[in-house]
C-alpha cells in the first residue's frame, strides 16, 4: 500500500472513486489483519494508517452527506 493519503486528497476524489478506495483500504485492513493474527507483521504501523484512512474517508463521506441535506433540516437537528 501507497503512503497514507491526505484529507484533501480525498476531498478531490468523486463518490464514486471514495467508495471503490475505501473498499480497497478495508480489504488491505483485512489481509493486515489476518497476517497480524498468523504471523508477524514486517511494518505494524500499516494497520494504524490503514485505520486512519478509513476514518478519514469516512469523514469526507459524512461532510458531503451532511452538505446535501437542505438547510431547515440542519437547523431542526440542532434545536
């Protein structure tokens, strides 16, 4: 796996393209995991960048869906 990716990185992709990496990084989070479990992991730190992108992912995800929502409905949420 490449170095982890900035925010904003993310934040240039389309929804499409964050689905198809945050699928990818969770599968790669996966195998980590799995070798973590059998045997010994050349570089631990992997799995914690691997996390962090997810969150990070996410995070732009939640933004975007939070910024199609119509303005009454945030303002109802908050009161």
């Amino acid at each position: 796996m490449a170095k982890a990716a900035k925010a904003a990185e993310y934040r240039g992709m389309s929804d499409e393209q964050l689905g198809l990496t945050l699928r990818d990084i969770e599968k790669h989070l996966f195998q980590l995991r799995f070798q973590s479990a059998t045997d010994r992991l050349e570089t631990p730190s992997e799995l914690r960048k691997a996390r962090r992108d997810i969150a990070r992912i996410r995070t732009v995800q939640r933004q975007r869906e939070l910024a199609k929502q119509p303005k009454e409905e945030k303002g109802a949420a908050n009161g």
